[in-house]
C-alpha cells in the first residue's frame, strides 16, 4: 500500500505549546509528525509501515524505535510526562483535532503531554522506522534529576495541572483529606531504625553506618544493616564495627532485591517504631537528622510517611548542580496525584512500622520499590515533607544508577508504569 503521507514537524516532543499544536493544521486522514530537536532520518517505507499499523490496530497514535534507541509500551498507567515516543509519531488527524479542542488553550509546556493523555488508542511498533542523533548525550544519572531542578519548576507545574485535571475526568483523583486511621502501633524495641540495605560497598559502607550511629537524638534508636552476601569486605568491615545499637542482619537465602533486603528489617523483632532510609554509599547531613524525623511523625501524628530533602554532592560532600533536592512539586493538596506523574518521592524516606507492615512491606526488587511504597501509603494516609536538607545523596562512579543503558532505563521506566497502572485503577475503586 503506498500513500502520501504529510510529515509536519515541531521543536521537541517533551515541552510544546498548544499555538505549536495548533499551528501544525494537517490535510490528510493522517500524519507523521517528527521531532525538530533530533536529526531523524526514516527508512524507506517507514511511513507506510506506520500507517498499516495504524489501520490494523485502529489507533490513533502509532509511534515506534529508531535504530539504537528501543522504546516500550504506553501503558494506562503510563503518566509522566517524560514518556519517551521516540522521533516520529503518526497521528490520526480526526483524533488529534478532536483531542486538540478539548486541550485547554494558553498552555505553554504541557500541550503534547495533554493531547496523548486523551488519546486512548495508541500502538507502539518495537521494531526501528527511522534513525536518529541522539543530541542529550549525558548518562542517566545526570538526566534523572531535569523534573526537581529548579530552572524547570514552571514546566513542572503546568504538568502537574495537565496530570491533575487527567485524574479528575478518569476517576483516579484523590481529593484532599479523607485519609484512613492509622493502625496501632503494638510495642517495639526502639524508637527508631536506620535501615541500610547493602551489597558490596567496601568503600562506603564504613561512612554510612557511623553517619547513623552519630545521631544525636532523645530516644533510643539501632542501625539495622541488612548485608546481602557481600563478598568484597562489607561484612567483614561491618563485624569490626564494635556498638551495640548496630544490628547486622543476613537474609537467610540469597537473591534478594533491596526491598527484600528492606522486609528484613521492617519485619524483624529488632525494628523500631519508625524506619529510616539510609543507603549504603550516603550520609545524612548532621547529627540532627534521625531526631528531626522523628519530631516530624510526632508533631504530625496522623501520617505514615516522611520524606525529607537532600543534598547533591560528589563523594568527598562538595555541592553538584541542581543543589538541593526538596520535591517542593509536592504539596498538602496535591501531592499524593501528582506522585503518579513525577519519578520518585525524595528522600530520605522514613515509614511508620506498623504501617509499611500492613501494606506487606517492599516489593523484592532493587529499582522502584520506595515508589511503590509511597504510592501505595499516599492512596492510604498522609505524607508529611521535611524541606531543608537533612541527607547528603553522594553522586559517583559507583551508584547503581550512574551509566544505565537504554535496555536498562526501559526496564526501570515500564516497571514504575505498571505500578503506576495498579495504582491508578486501585485509586478509581476507593
């Protein structure tokens, strides 16, 4: 089958207006609509491919890969606004007119990210149309941080409200207040747990668990260090680490995800009335931290969760851009559906005990699963936000996430939208 098809184009996929939209006014049945900000060269037939697919599958939106750059299913879940559709997209022009008019008018950033939110039928070919040159060359650790830089905030609220109103038409908005009881507490060893998973970090483990044992606080508290079989010095430097209040728990089998690691602190008869996230390779930023806390969850009784807000710093502590990090995206009123939009919560994160029991705990995975948990709580009961900084994250060669590769980015982004998707269809049945 061979038809003309129009190829219009715009600067960007990520933020356009709607007089960008508005202003691309296609002929035909449907149209190709490539990404100005990437060189894109489509492979011979690439259009008719498109179009075959979109006349089988009946969608209105058909994007696919370019050779070097895989992409993944849109699934309904799929609600941050940095979805990646590749440098192509075929539209039907009936559709895209249609969501067009009901997309609101003055919109500066968030038009394209409306306009795909109503569109219902989409179709992802996995399979290369077209190649490209990729211009953002930075690695994944340094791109995972572009939704909380300051710089973008107007970007990040003008998504916000797209997400928000896409919730409220859809049945998945949460109003707000209206939050469960929180269960009993039952009895506990300790006020507090510093819970650090870890797997292999000679190099920082040291630094993160005396950063815990530092605390200068009014409670008791422990330092619970969950050791998934290290075999590089980690267990042996955690042995020479002579306090009590530092437990060193091994899962009795190997395997284990981070948030099985996390179970087996949170479910052990060692665990405190609150749990409190330290990584293995950061610190917090003072001897206040675990006490500001805690003073949180006690001056807020009703929440089952505080997050706090982090430094940006390289190995030896030294500031590095955006700075602080405080999710200020978040908010008393909105907070909990604007969750299903951004990428992660913050941290340091800290769970009342009973209540991350009664949920099951963690998933046993090592990406994803503190999102899971604050989803899962927000739907639930409140979330209280500390905004200064009270945690440095520690940004080197080393994280877990530093150079991911595009397979494995794709992997993290698809697992964070099907939870998105459970959790979306669990908030139209409340």
């Amino acid at each position: 089958m061979e038809r003309n098809i129009e190829i219009l184009k715009i600067d960007g996929f990520r933020v356009v207006s709607s007089a960008s939209l508005r202003a691309l006014e296609p002929s035909g049945e449907y149209f190709l609509l490539t990404d100005g900000n990437l060189d894109v060269e489509l492979f011979p037939g690439s259009p008719e491919k498109m179009l075959e697919a979109a006349g089988e599958s009946g969608a209105d939106m058909v994007y696919a890969d370019g050779c070097g750059r895989p992409l993944i299913d849109c699934l309904e879940g799929a609600l941050r606004d940095d979805f990646d559709f590749g440098g192509a997209v075929l539209f039907r022009t009936s559709a895209f007119r249609s969501a067009l008019e009901q997309c609101p008018g003055g919109l500066k950033y968030a038009a394209l990210y409306d306009l795909r939110l109503r569109l219902d039928r989409k179709f992802h070919i996995s399979a290369p149309v077209y190649r490209l040159v990729e211009k953002d060359l930075r690695a994944s650790g340094e791109k995972q941080f572009d939704y909380v830089d300051p710089r973008n905030r107007e970007v990040q609220i003008e998504m916000e409200k797209v997400c928000t109103d896409y919730l409220e038409r859809t049945g998945g908005y949460l109003a707000p207040g209206g939050y469960s009881a929180l269960p009993e507490a039952g009895t506990f060893p300790v006020t507090a747990s510093v819970v650090i998973p870890v797997f292999n970090r000679a190099r920082t483990i040291k630094d993160a668990v005396r950063s815990a044992l530092a605390q200068t606080t009014g409670f008791e508290f422990n330092v619970i260090v969950v050791d998934n079989y290290s075999d590089d010095g980690t267990t042996e430097i955690l042995d020479g680490i002579e306090d009590p209040r530092l437990v060193h728990l091994v899962p009795p089998e190997k395997g284990h995800g981070i948030g099985g690691c996390w179970n087996e602190a949170v479910f052990s008869d060692k665990a405190g009335l609150y749990c409190v996230q330290l990584d293995s390779d950061d610190v917090y930023s003072g001897p206040d931290t675990l006490q500001k806390i805690v003073d949180t969850f006690r001056s807020e009784p009703d929440c089952a969760m505080v997050i706090g807000s982090y430094n940006m710093t390289d190995f030896d502590g030294n500031p590095l851009p955006p700075g602080v990090i405080d999710h200020r995206e978040w908010t008393e009123e909105n907070g909990r559906n604007n969750a299903l939009r951004i990428n992660g919560l913050g941290a340091p994160r800290a769970f009342y005990t009973t209540a991350l029991r009664t949920i099951g705990g963690f998933p046993d995975v090592s990406y994803g699963e503190d999102y899971y948990a604050g989803l899962r709580i927000s739907r639930e009961w409140r979330i209280a936000r500390i905004y200064t900084p009270v945690y440095n994250c520690r940004r080197w060669e080393g994280n877990s996430d530093a150079a991911l590769s595009p397979e494995k980015v794709n992997r993290n982004n698809l697992y964070k939208d099907t939870l998105r998707t459970a959790e979306l269809k669990a908030r139209r049945m409340r």
